[in-house]
C-alpha cells in the first residue's frame, strides 16, 4: 500500500467513501508519519451498513445457504486469508507498531480460527424434549440472531476479528465490522476478500471512525441483534449503556489486571521467562498482560534479578526489523498514559529497579518507545497494581503464603487471566479453582487457541469467544410445538 492513500469502507461488497467527507490520518508509531488515511465515518454511513447487512441477511443467498455451505465460504477464506499473511502483517505493523515476527505469527495463526468454526457450521443440534403430554411433539432449533456489529481494538484487530467474525458466521449471522480509528487499514483489506471467498454482498461490511460518532450510531440501531465489542473498560461501559436502548445482546472482552504467582517450588527459569513473555511482549499492549507479579517473599530477590538481568538489554527499534525485541507503543496518548502511571508508581512510594521512561537512542527514532519497566515495593492498594496501564510496566508484590496470594490475586475490580508457577499439581489444582478469572494458567502463560473458550468475570468482560459454545453465543434457540392428537378439545367443553 502506498503512503497517503485514502482506504475506503466496504458496504455491500462495494468501496465507499465517507458521507461527511472527512477523513482519518493513520500514522506508523515508529515515525509517527502518516502513511494512509481510512474515512471517518458518520451516523449516516451506519445507517448504510446495517441497512446492507439487514437485506443480506434476509437475501436467500446467504438466508438458504445450509450450514454445510456457509463451511465451505469459510474454508475458502482461510485459504485466501493464508496466502495474504505477510500482507496482513505488514499492515497491522504499519498500523500498531508491533513487531512484525510476532505479528507474522499471528497472522499465521488467523486461518486456523475460520477453519475450526467452518468445520463446526453443520454440527449444532437441535433437540427433541420430554413432554409429560404424549400427544404434543416439542423441538428446538437454532438459528442466527441477525445483524451483529463487531467492534475491536487497536492491538490485535485482525485475530480478534477472527474471534467474533469465524463464529458469527458460521451461525449464519450477518457482520458490520467497526475496528479502532487507530489500526482499521488491515481491516479494510481484510475485507475484500468476502467478495473474492463467495460471500454475498452485505455479509460482512467494514466501516471506519471515532466510536462516538459511527460507532454510537452502530450501537443503537434497533434493527442490530447483538454487539460483541472488545476494548477498554470505559468503552465497554458505553457500549454497554447505549446498546440497553433496544435491548441488543452485548458481549465484552474489556480489560484485566492479571495477577502472574510464583511460588517458592516454582523453576525460577521457567517463571522468569513467562513473566517476561506475559508483560514484556507485545509492549504490554495486551489485556491478559501479566502486569501484577505476585512473588512469594522466599524468592522475591532472586526472581527480581533474573527478570533485570534478562530485560535490561533488549532492543527496542524499528517494528518492520525481525531483530527488533522492543516495539512502540501503538498511539501518543497511550504513550503519554503509560509514562504518566511511572510519575503515579513513583510518588506512591514504588521503586523503579529497571527502565522508568521514555525509550530513547537513535534506534527509537521518532518513535513512541517506552522502556521496558519493573517497580518493586509494589502494594496491592496502589494505583498501578489497580489500574490496568496497557504498556510494558510490571508491578513486583511480595505475599507470605497461598492464602496471602489468593487474597491479593482476587483483590481487583478485574478478572480475566491469571498465572500460576508451581511445581506442586495438587497445589495448582487447588489454586487455579480459587482463582476469580476467566483463563488460569499453570507453568506457561498467554497461551490461546480458537479450541478454549476465551472471556472475563467481574470487569473484565461479559459472554465468551472461542472453543465449541462460541457459535452458540450468536444464535438463538426457538421451540416449536406439535399437536400430535386427532383432536383439539374445546376449552370451555
């Protein structure tokens, strides 16, 4: 893709440029450059998509498609997907700054989820019910909701497309696609290739611009069935509130603050290289971040200093280079946050042992860097043990035993992930069921797969994506009643 180059939205298969005629710069967090410009959408824009996605949705070629058949659409997407990978990777570089192996291999990865939910498109039953009246037969038979708006964010757009996109689909639904202002140039690529995979037109629509403008008025179309929204928990609240006005059903994948423990039998080589992979990679910029490390007291100095040895020389420079170890954070706001919550760690008496600032060299460039951070002397109750800071900031809290780690684990307004490091099962099995999350890990950590549901409790979120009850997520069941007896009494016989 050339610098500078508008990318329209895609409606009913066809590009479109925004009603209001503006436009949104989109710049590479290395140069802080913009490289294309995606259009800002307007609530008449959203008025087009969903009237699109409404019509696709009730057009018999996509509504008599069986199951079977929309299987094969995605089969055929991933393929298409596949063979665009390093396309797609390089875009979501462009895009958010993160690393191009790491987003290669994500991208790599995306296929796999339309794969998994074609194959499962034909295996969702209906039932036939006990009745205590012999003479009535009653079955249920699932079906799609209707018109979903999926929203997602700036860190992952394409993989966490794929989380609301591969199931929606494959139950039948039809797809308005709203990506983060910040990173929608993948999105919009992405998009074409519905119409090249054999999706009718109006099946997936994308569409660009700030969430309250398109995004509200996406939200509160009442002829929208569900909106799955992933993103930061001010977002969801929003979300949440303006989607209540038609009672659309929502689901949330919203922020965590995740506790990563290690106890004292733990191998401190394995623990040291997950806390690392769980806070460092990505710049942090995930919402199963282990961003809390929990370190039982025994251990804390010496896992604190294999962590500074191994963090203390990594190579932050540009995202597009397959040496780069450190990336740029994705926007100058967030940019700003992340140094802002550092002044925050400091002043409430946390010791910074590792970064603190700003990256700063010649390889940084322009770039909106941050250094990789460790604070020590963290307590449960400051601000950056509460708050979830969305960069590469790590928060060291010492505990004394399991009770103690449990207690500060679940001392949060967040539950989506937690780590455990532990060389004792009995222990582990304990442990990962006191836990208040969604996703427990034992002895690894940010591992996912479009095999094992994915989701939140407390505020971190609402419903779960991935594994085999996702497609339920986007379909509803309707009982059907048969009067099986000769005759109908009458009811004032």
């Amino acid at each position: 893709m050339d610098p500078i180059q508008d990318v329209p939205m895609l409606i009913n298969a066809e590009a479109h440029s925004p009603k209001g005629g503006a436009w949104i710069d989109s710049t590479f967090p290395y140069t802080q450059k913009t490289w294309c410009r995606i259009p800002r959408g307007t609530a008449a824009d959203a008025d087009t998509a969903v009237s699109a996605a409404v019509a696709a949705f009730e057009d018999p070629r996509w509504a008599g498609l069986t199951p079977t058949a929309r299987g094969k659409l995605l089969y055929r997407l991933a393929d298409l997907f596949e063979a665009k990978a390093e396309e797609f990777a390089r875009l979501e570089v462009m895009d958010n700054g993160k690393r191009i192996t790491e987003m290669l291999g994500q991208m790599r990865r995306i296929p796999d989820w339309y794969r998994y939910f074609a194959g499962l498109a034909d295996k969702v039953e209906g039932a036939v019910l006990p009745n205590e009246n012999q003479a009535v037969l009653n079955i249920t038979r699932p079906g799609p909701l209707g018109v979903i708006v999926c929203i997602t964010p700036w860190n992952s757009p394409l993989l966490l497309a794929a989380y609301k996109l591969a199931p929606a689909l494959a139950a039948g639904n039809t797809i308005i696609l709203k990506p983060s202002e910040f990173t929608s140039a993948s999105s919009l690529a992405f998009g074409q290739l519905f119409d090249e995979a054999g999706f009718p037109p109006g099946v997936v629509n994308v569409v660009t611009g700030y969430g309250q403008e398109i995004g509200e008025a996406l939200v509160t179309d009442k002829r929208i069935a569900k909106v799955s929204f992933t993103g930061g928990e001010a977002g969801g609240r929003a979300v949440y509130r303006a989607a209540t006005e038609h009672f659309h059903e929502v689901a949330l994948e919203l922020g965590g603050k995740s506790p990563n423990i290690v106890f004292p039998d733990a191998d401190l080589e394995n623990a040291s290289n997950g806390v690392l992979a769980g806070i460092f990679a990505a710049t942090g910029q995930t919402c199963i971040a282990g961003s809390r490390l929990l370190v039982h007291r025994n251990i804390y100095d010496d896992l604190v200093e294999r962590l500074i040895e191994k963090s203390k020389n990594l190579k932050m420079g540009d995202p597009l280079d397959p040496a780069t170890q450190v990336a740029p954070v994705a926007t100058a706001a967030q940019h700003a946050k992340i140094l802002e919550y550092m002044e925050i760690a400091r002043s409430e008496g946390a010791t910074c042992v590792l970064g603190g600032g700003a990256g700063q060299g010649a390889s940084c460039g322009d770039g909106l860097f941050v250094q990789p951070t460790i604070f020590t002397g963290v307590t449960n109750s400051m601000r950056i043990a509460r708050e979830e800071v969305f960069g590469p900031v790590l928060s060291v809290i010492s505990f004394e035993d399991e009770d103690d780690a449990i207690a500060i684990a679940n001392d949060t307004d967040f539950g989506l992930a937690a780590g455990l490091w532990t060389q004792d099962l009995s222990s582990a099995v304990r442990l990962s069921d006191r836990l208040r999350a969604g996703t427990v890990w034992v002895n690894t950590y940010r591992a996912v797969s479009y095999t094992s549901p994915f989701g939140g409790v407390k505020q971190s979120g609402i419903g779960r994506e991935n594994g085999m009850k996702a497609i339920e997520e986007f379909m509803s069941t309707k009982s059907i009643w048969f009067n099986t007896a000769p005759v109908v009494p009458n009811p004032f016989a």
